[in-house]
C-alpha cells in the first residue's frame, strides 16, 4: 500500500510516484499486476482522485506500466531484475589503455613545468606572457561592451571558419604587420596551436603518413600528430635552423618555427628557407609554420614569413597566446583555400565552432585601438627585460660556460650546456633555491642536446637579475 508522510516536503504525488517506482524495480510489484482503480486507490490512501491520475500517468509515460479501457493498468511485462549491491554498481565500463596519450600527457606537463608543492619565487617559465590590471582593464571594457552590442544572431551557430569581422580583423593585421595579403576564406580560427594542428592532421593527413618535426622542437605538435597515428620523424636543429637535408623524402608534412626556433631559439637561414621552399614545391609537402612570437623582435623588422613567399604549400598559423593572453584560446591557420575549406569541414564536424563571446571581445578588442596600444606597451616590457637577462647572464660569467641564443627574437633565449652537463640535478637544484627553470631534453625528441630554456616576459628586470646571480651561483 502506498503511504502518504505529511512531514514530508514533496509533493503527495511524488512521493506516491517514487514509492510507486520503488514497488516495480524490485519486483514487489510484479510484470502483469493490475494495480487499483484511481478511484478506489484515493480513497484507501485519504487522497484526490487527481492526484492517483497523475501517478498514473507519469508512470505509463515512464513505460513502467501498459493501460487499456478493458485491462485497466498493469505494471509492464518487462524482465525483472533485482537492483544491483553497492559494489557491483560502482563497476562500469572499464576505459582502453591508451599508452601513447599517457606517455604524451606526462612529457606535457613536464615541458609545460609541473606545478609543484615548494614554494617558488622565480619562475623564468617560457609560456606565458605579461599581463597587467591594465590589460585586464580594457578586456573587461571590451567584453562588457561587445556584450551589450551583439544581436540575437551572434548567439545561434556559427561559421566553422570563426566569427567574420574577427577574421577580417587578422586579415588586416597581416597585411599591415606581417606582409601576408590573403582573403578571408583563407582563415580559419581555432583555439590554440594544438587545435590547430589537430585539425591539419585529420583534414590534410591520412593516418600513417610520415611528418617531420624540428628536434629539438615544440612537444605539443608532435605529440597531437602522433596520437593522431602519424610516423613522426625528428629532423635536428643547428645553429641555422631546421636542418632540411635531414627530412625523409616521403614526409607529407614539415613543422616548422622558422623566425624563433621553439627551443633553441635560432633564426632560420634564409639559404635554409629556400631550401625548404624548393623541397616542399618539388614533393608537394606541407610546411606547417608557426610564427607564435615573431612580433616581439629587438633587432629590425619582423622577418618575412615562408607563407608570403610559397602561400600555395604552406600553413601558416597564428596565435593571440603571446600576443594577447593563453587563455582567450584564439588561434588561426592562414592557407590556401581549398586545404582551409577542408579544415573547416573537420571542425565543423567535430567541434562545430569557437564560442562567440571570446571572439566578440577579441574583435572589439582590436577594433578599438587596444590590441594594437598593448603590443606597444608589451613590446617596450619585453625589450627592458629582454635586455636585463642578456646583460645578467653576461655579467655573471655564464656566457663563458654556457652557449647564449634566440637573443633576436621572442619571449625566451637558451642557455645551452655541453654533453656532460647534469640538466636534471641541476633544475631540482634550482627548484631547492626558489628557481624554476625549463630544460631543453624536454624539447627533445631524439636529441641529447641539454641545457635551459628560460623566459622572461612574467618576471621583472630585479626578479631576472637575482635569478640569474642565483643560478650562476648554483652553476659556476
């Protein structure tokens, strides 16, 4: 019988539901049973008719119950089956063992520099750039307004090539800045370097095919093309960049950070560049050219880039990661149109676009003058600290022991070390006095190349002063 508990806060139909419920799934009442006529059901439990009807018919909507005018209700001829114990319940699906993306994750975090418990007063972390309340200032002011602004249409599905006036926005910071004139249908946003080349290896690679990679070089690139069941082959850095004689004549694809070596931090020759032009026009390859922080330089102009010279084989990408902030997640591919078209096909089938509100905020960002007002205001940060790392490692001595480069360009130089350096005893040692430092083995795939990779955008000129005295006298 059910039972109605005055105490109780729900509602008497629900609680006449549940108990309901509770009578079938553990078979009190069995498959078949002709439960009571509403009628007959209220009076014996003191309630309205109405209130069983409700029951009732949530329990045939729930299809624990079949009705007829002849048969009245029955409970469902359905195969009991009692509810299982407690710790046969806590059994579901057991996850595959997925080797590669376990070994990719773990050398992720210790190339993105995992987090620790001890307490870190100098964090010379390559990653991340500067960022100040004035930044966030006018973000705010941005979002709040591109807010305000937007229409009701800017809140259904988008484009999977990204939000128009945002692209034109990019379009036309690359005319004007890189020297890169291309129409809109040939970008595509996406939300990161890793989306980016996400989406590369599913539209324009078939799995198996052979890719090569800077080493050392950027973990995370060859880490997504290899989950993604791509052959990828390492191909050494020297002191002109990536080494072209050493890329597999079946590669499909080369990735490439030709104005600021990922790692090492070198300048890619332009004897090199043409190399690599005449290679990919000749075996109708992919370059895959990531220019992540080319616009802060120190010496000249920022240098031309491979797409504007071969736009036909090359992908080039873009980030607002260094330029703006990590987590705004805006990145573009610029390409050709059919290869950007493909991707686009990919991401609308997988992703189906980036959310509105960043990209909203991003155009009036620049749209408003203040992109282009923090790039000045950065740009002169970045030259000061740039300069208070170059003069402290000189200053200290550890030019003399360590090789100093990718001092033109970017957010971080390389102290580099010779073979017999102990890069690992040396970084906890570091940690132990307050410091944390990025190892290059971490960049490495095949390499034994060793030693630092140090940044400089998040730390001040007095931070990177006394961190570098620190670590000299760790080292010297």
């Amino acid at each position: 019988m059910l039972k109605v508990n005055r105490n109780d806060d729900r509602p008497i139909w629900q609680q006449l539901l549940d108990q309901a419920i509770h009578n079938i799934t553990t078979g009190k009442w069995k498959p078949g049973e002709l439960l009571l006529p509403s009628r007959e059901l209220a009076l014996l439990i003191g309630v309205s008719r109405s209130t069983i009807q409700i029951v009732y018919e949530e329990l045939f909507s729930r299809g624990y119950t079949v009705t007829s005018r002849r048969g009245g209700t029955r409970v469902s001829e359905w195969t009991y089956a009692p509810r299982p114990s407690e710790a046969a319940a806590a059994q579901g699906p057991v996850p595959p063992e997925l080797p590669v993306l376990n070994a990719a994750i773990g050398h992720l975090h210790s190339w993105f520099g995992e987090k620790e418990n001890r307490k870190i007063e100098i964090d010379f972390s390559p990653h991340e750039p500067y960022l100040d309340e004035h930044f966030q200032k006018n973000w705010r002011r941005s979002f709040l307004q591109a807010s305000t602004e937007a229409d009701l249409d800017s809140w259904a599905y988008g484009n999977a090539y990204g939000f128009l006036p945002l692209r034109e926005q990019i379009q036309r910071f690359l005319s004007l800045e890189r020297g890169v004139h291309v129409n809109v249908d040939q970008i595509i946003l996406t939300s990161g370097a890793q989306h980016s080349i996400d989406l590369i290896a599913q539209a324009l690679l078939h799995e198996g095919e052979i890719v090569s990679v800077e080493d050392p070089g950027f973990p995370a690139a060859w880490m997504a093309m290899k989950y993604r069941r791509m052959q990828v082959v390492s191909v050494p850095v020297d002191e002109y960049g990536l080494c072209v004689d050493c890329i597999p004549p079946h590669s499909k694809l080369v990735y490439v950070t030709p104005s600021h070596q990922c790692a090492i931090g070198v300048i890619m020759s332009e004897p090199r560049r043409q190399q690599l032009l005449h290679l990919a026009s000749e075996q109708r390859l992919w370059i895959v050219e990531d220019d992540y922080d080319s616009e802060f330089r120190y010496r000249g102009d920022p240098l031309p880039t491979l797409f504007s010279q071969q736009p036909q084989n090359t992908l080039y990408m873009m980030s607002f990661s260094k330029m703006v902030a990590p987590g705004i997640r805006i990145s573009a591919i610029i390409g050709p149109q059919e290869a950007i078209r493909q991707i686009a096909q990919v991401h609308e089938l997988t992703y189906r676009h980036l959310p509105i509100m960043e990209q909203l905020t991003l155009t009036h960002f620049i749209e408003h003058g203040h992109f282009m007002r923090h790039m000045r205001r950065v740009r002169n940060v970045y030259r000061r600290r740039h300069e208070a790392m170059t003069k402290a490692i000189i200053a200290t001595g550890l030019s003399e022991h360590f090789t100093l480069s990718g001092v033109e360009t970017g957010l971080h130089m390389l102290l580099e070390a010779n073979q017999s350096f102990d890069e690992d005893a040396a970084t906890r040692l570091a940690l132990e006095h307050g410091i944390r430092v990025y190892p290059l083995s971490v960049y490495c795939m095949e390499s034994d190349r060793k030693g630092w990779v140090l940044g400089f955008a998040k730390v001040d000129e007095a931070a990177i002063e006394e961190g570098i005295h620190r670590l000299a006298g760790i080292l010297l």
